[in-house]
C-alpha cells in the first residue's frame, strides 16, 4: 500500500494537509502532534507586506462550525522567511505557502520573492480577495480577472501553483477551467462560505467585519459537490478541503475526486485531527484492498 500522492510537482507521503489559517506557520502545532507525519504543510497566509488584520472580535462558534473575519494577518514575505522557514526547513515535510495580494501586481511581486526562497515547494493562490483597484470587488467572482492574477503569478514563479477556489460563485466550473488554462497545476476546494452572526440580546453583528467565512462541519456537503464538480471538469488534482472533522469525512472528498484534503476547523478542536486522518485513510484503503489513494475514488 503507497500513500503517496503529487500535486503538480509537489510530492506528498500521504494524501493530508493542514488547511491555510488553522495551523499557523507549523511551530504552532508542533509540540502536539508530529508535523513530519502530514503529507505537507499549508501555511498562513501571506502577502508582499505585513497585515494587521481586521479588528477584534474576529471569529466566533456558531451551529456546525465557526465564523472567522481574521483579515489576512500575517507578518509579509521577509519576517515569514526570517522567522517562520529556518523552523519548517528543519523539518522533513513539503510547505505550501498560502499568498494573496490586493492587485495583479501584488501577487505577481509576493509570488516573484517566495519563489526564491529556499524549502518551498508550492504556493496557493488565495483569490478571494479584494482587488483594491476595481473598488473592493473579490477576484474570486471574476473568472477572467481569476485568471489574470493566475496568469501573473505563474510568470513569476516555477513552483508547484494551487489556485484556491471560492464556493459562492454560480458556476465552479468556470473557474476552474479558467485557473487552468492560464497556468494552475492543481485546484483547492474550497475556501469558506460567507456569512453572519447576529448576537440577537445585545442587537449587533458578533464579529466586528459584520461577516466571515463559514468554516467546519456545516460547509462539508457543499464542498463534497464542489470537488466532484471540479473533478470532472478539469484533469489536474484537486485538493478537497471543508468540513473534515473525522477520517470519513476525508475520504468521502476523496470518493468526489480529491486527489488530497486539507484539514481545517478540526485543528482547533482536535488538533490529532489530521494524523487520525491519515491512519483512516490508510485503514479504509486496507479494508477495501486499495494500493493507492487514487483507487479511493469512485
């Protein structure tokens, strides 16, 4: 039994990351589980430039899962690398650094410095984000803009590219389709859902963005659809990602075509998560007599 699997050029032990936002940049989790273990790790994300994020309350519990407007904290491209990679390149496990950018140029710059340095192995491109030069609208509900910022980075950069797909567009297909044709090797699916929370007794929003992403157990069915949508309509591996609390859970993304998951709310939980995740899979794959985690799907 091989659990291996490969994104683009990116070659993972197993078929389990840790999805970006909940698991810090590795040092956080590692006194708690062996991150050597993990087929990789996905880190924070990060842009050219340090970013506050938002302002506090930030994220809050709600039925099923959590609501989080974290903003895209993170400490830029050079305390990331002076702070953040001696840590991940000591340790024997790919890292896929998460990146975003509020234009075209502020990717293609973030993704021309990561590319450079040392321990890599891949980037994924958070596009749901807001584009401050077309008035705040999100590139992720633009294919063709999508496809721009895709463009952009793959010229700046030789490693391994996993587009992260937003769930709220009419259409996913069209978008991964589009983050191909200019340059994807692989897709993530799928970031969180937008939503609200309203504390009804103090008569204003819980967070102080008014509205978040949904994360966790809620969103799992609807990444289920999204991945076996995205998997039959574009012939490059698919990162499954939403709602993973159990190895079951896992391995119904897997069913859908995901050729690797990424394990996200759980870690705040439970943060074994994503090794009990790995010794599912590799159960399930011995009861059924699979050889490897591609077989998984149906």
């Amino acid at each position: 039994m091989d659990l291996s699997v490969k994104i683009g050029k990116l070659e993972m032990k197993n078929p389990v990351t840790v999805a970006s936002g909940t698991f810090g940049y590795g040092l956080e989790y590692s006194e708690l589980i062996d991150i050597e273990r993990l087929g990789a790790i996905t880190v924070k994300g990060i842009k050219k430039d340090p970013c506050p994020g938002n302002p506090l309350p930030r994220f809050c519990e709600v039925t099923g899962g959590m609501i989080n407007a974290i903003g895209l904290q993170g400490p830029g491209v050079e305390g990331f690398v002076k702070d953040d990679m001696p840590f991940l390149r000591s340790k024997n496990v790919p890292v896929i650094v998460n990146m975003w950018g509020t234009s075209v140029e502020g990717y293609a710059e973030t993704a021309a410095l990561l590319d450079k340095v040392e321990g890599i192995d891949a980037l994924e491109l958070n596009v749901s984000c807001p584009n401050v030069k077309k008035g705040g609208s999100s590139f992720s509900a633009n294919p063709d803009l999508m496809a721009e910022v895709v463009q952009a980075v793959r010229e700046q950069t030789s490693l391994t590219l996993i587009t992260k797909l937003a769930p709220n567009v009419p259409d996913i297909t069209i978008y991964a389709k589009k983050a191909v044709d200019a340059g994807a090797d692989a897709l993530s699916v799928c970031n969180t859902v937008p939503a609200m929370a309203i504390d009804i007794e103090a008569r204003k929003h819980v967070i102080a963005n008014k509205t978040g992403g949904l994360s966790g157990a809620a969103i799992h069915h609807i990444a289920v659809k999204l991945v076996w949508e995205v998997t039959h309509a574009v012939d490059v591996p698919v990162i499954g990602m939403g709602g993973i609390m159990e190895p079951k859970d896992a391995i119904e993304l897997m069913a859908a075509g995901a050729t690797a998951v990424a394990v996200g709310t759980a870690n705040f939980i439970d943060p074994t998560t994503p090794i009990r995740v790995i010794d599912g899979i590799a159960d399930y794959m011995q009861r059924h007599g699979m050889e490897t985690p591609k077989e998984i799907a149906i």
